[in-house]
C-alpha cells in the first residue's frame, strides 16, 4: 500500500512466497514476478478480504519421508501438495527411498533396506543446497540423519548457512559413521541398519538440526533425552502428540 513502485531483488521465490504474493493480489495488491527473483509491487489505495487455502508444509512433509524411512514405516502423508514440493521427493529418492503418488497423497512403505544411488559415473553421490527450485538447505539435516542407515555413501554440502552441520557429533555418539570435514561438508557412511543407533542425552542446536536428531532418537535402541526442544515446537506443531498417533513412545518433560 506503499505510494510508487517498489521493485525486490534477489528475492526468494519458493512456493509459500509465491502463495503469499498471490493470496495478496487477491486482496487487491499488484504484484509481478511472482515466482522469479525479482518481485514488483505497485502501490494499491486499499486491501480487501479473500479466501485463501494454505499450503502444506514442504519441510514437514520432507521431515515425515525420513522419518518413515529411519524407522522402516509405512506411512501415507495425506494432502501433500506434490506439484508445489519441487526436487524434494526426488532427492529422497536418490537415498532409496521408495514412495509413490496417490492424488495428492504420499504414501511411503516400510522398507528394510534402502540403497544410495551414485552418480552416473560411479562416483559417490553429493546432495547440496540452493536457491529454489534447487533443494532446500532446511532439509539437509533430514537427509543426513536418513542416510546414516542406509546402504551407501553420501557427501551433504551445506553452502547456503554457516554451522548448520554443528550436530554431527551427536549423531557420532548415537553411533553414526559421519565424517564432518569442514564446516559445510560432511561425508556419511550408511551402516545399512547392521548397527542401529543408540540412545543418548542431547540438545537440539537449531530448528532443522532438532527434527533430526529426534528422526534418529526414534529409530535409535534404549532411551533418548532432547533437550532444548522449543527450537522443535517453533517449526512442529504437536510433533510429540502426532508422532505417539502413529506409534512412537515421546514423552514431554
């Protein structure tokens, strides 16, 4: 409702931008751009109201795909908004990770084994992060902890944030094979459920970081404590009341 045009460079552009910008030119606004890093905003006298259905949350959705493949579940993730998720289920494809696509539903199934792809050359896989449509740097973490059980070899190259690769060395403790070499990489060797993880006492760092040390707290033996989890609550509604739904054992201290 500024007066004049405002023009934003180097904007974000995944989908729940691009829902925002279109639920506010529903309301009268004059958006363009929508979907492209640069976003242009002519200035309107006045919003009105507008009915607007809100998206699925892709990085819950990624969340619940590792953790069905950690815990050898099968799990149907209904009304996931597939065509908004980009390269996301691709990705946790490229782990072995089998799902398939029923409407609007992902429905994953139980899977003892999951194998790493590589590239077409033979050499060991690399997921990193990018701008959207690249893969989001908020899934990394899931897709680390998923590939510490599966059969394979895979490099995670966070590039996008700094020390966002600081709780490796938990997951080291729980039992993983991780290999953190610098602050941005880190080399996961998948134990291919031989040995499973153990339950330790830890804190959750970060947001992202948090969700997966709880994905490997329930796939691990014995009892894990997490400390810290307001960072879970911020980005998980009910993690703990939805997850005891389909079988977990949380208890919120």
């Amino acid at each position: 409702m500024a007066k004049g045009t405002t023009t934003i460079y180097n904007a974000a552009c995944e989908p729940y931008i691009q829902q925002l910008c279109k639920m506010l030119n529903r309301m009268g606004a004059s958006i363009s751009g929508i979907g492209s890093n640069m976003i242009t905003i002519n200035g309107v006298d006045s919003l009105g109201g507008c009915e607007h259905r809100m998206l699925p949350d892709m990085i819950e959705i990624g969340s619940f795909i590792g953790l069905a493949a950690m815990t050898a579940s099968e799990i149907t993730i209904k009304n996931a908004g597939i065509e908004h998720l980009g390269i996301i289920p691709s990705v946790f494809k490229r782990l072995g990770i089998q799902m398939e696509f029923r409407g609007d539903d992902i429905y994953i199934p139980s899977q003892e084994q999951y194998e790493i792809d590589t590239f077409i050359d033979g050499s060991i896989l690399t997921i990193a992060d990018a701008i959207w449509p690249g893969f989001t740097p908020d899934l990394l973490s899931v897709v680390l902890v998923t590939a510490t059980q599966a059969n394979g070899t895979v490099l995670i190259h966070q590039k996008m944030f700094e020390s966002r690769l600081f709780f490796v060395d938990k997951l080291i403790d729980m039992g993983a094979q991780i290999i953190l070499c610098d602050p941005h990489r880190a080399t996961v060797i998948g134990l291919n459920r031989k040995h499973l993880l153990r339950g330790i006492h830890m804190t959750s760092p970060d947001i992202r970081a948090g969700v997966a040390l709880l994905i490997a707290a329930l796939s691990a033996e014995g009892k894990s404590v997490i400390h810290n989890i307001e960072q879970i609550d911020r980005g998980y509604q009910k993690i703990d009341e939805r997850l005891n739904k389909l079988g977990a054992k949380i208890k919120r201290v």
